[in-house]
C-alpha cells in the first residue's frame, strides 16, 4: 500500500478561499510519506515543497481516503491511502513546484467545481464544515 499525507490548504481574507494545485488534475499538496516521518510532519513538509507556504496545521482535523490507481510505468494497480489534515495560510503567495503547472485560491463553491474526484470534494465539504464551526 502507498501512503500520502497533504492538505487542505486555506486563506482566512474577506472569505474563506481554499488552495488548489494542478498537475494532471486540480488537487489538493499532497505526497509520499518519507519512512522516518509521521503524517502531519509529512503534510507539512508536502504543502512547504508544493506550494512555498508554511501551512498552520489544525490538530483536531485529520480525514483519510484510499483508492486504487494504476501506475503508468507498467499498469501495475496500487492500493492508496491518502490522509489530509487542514492548514491555515497566512499569505496567498504562492510558489509552485516543478511538479505543477498553477495554483489558484479558490472560494468553496468553485473549488467543488474544480475537483475532479468525489473523494476530494467530500475531504472539502468536511473541511468547510469544520471551519464553520470554529470560524
């Protein structure tokens, strides 16, 4: 099984705006947990490597996925377990990896549009419900 940590990131300005990357498809920063790192600390260093931002991580908020892919080089299909903590930016500059072609704040109702996969827009919906109640 492959094992991924990222998050979803917001900006607290006028309103809410959540962060969305795009490689192949509009996604949350995500990526390979390294063998000597826990999840949060594995999050944390995904979002920094993906998006320049240091990411506040809320504690209280941690929902998991997991999916089958199959990987391009030989077709070979991969269990993925994805687990997605909420960060809180302090700035909107961005700075993306090598790995991405844009960025873009997104308000909630757009960032839903942008999200390809149900999976995703649930981890969102999750996280706009937590926020509404701390806010």
């Amino acid at each position: 099984m492959e094992k991924s940590a990222g998050a979803v990131v917001f900006y607290r300005g006028a309103e809410i705006e959540y962060l969305l990357i795009r490689s192949t498809y509009w996604e949350f920063p995500k990526g390979l947990i390294d063998v000597e790192e826990n999840e949060r600390d594995a999050a944390r260093r995904e979002v920094r490597e993906e998006t320049g931002l240091d990411a506040e991580l809320y504690p209280d908020f941690k929902k998991t996925v997991q999916y089958f892919y199959r990987r391009r080089e030989n077709g070979a299909l991969v269990k993925k377990y994805v687990v997605y903590f909420l960060g809180e930016a302090k700035t909107r500059d961005v700075q993306i990896s090598w790995e991405h072609q844009e960025a873009q704040w997104l308000t909630y109702e757009r960032a839903l549009e942008f999200l390809p996969y149900e999976n995703a827009r649930e981890i969102l919906r999750a996280a706009s419900e937590w926020l509404s109640h701390v806010a």
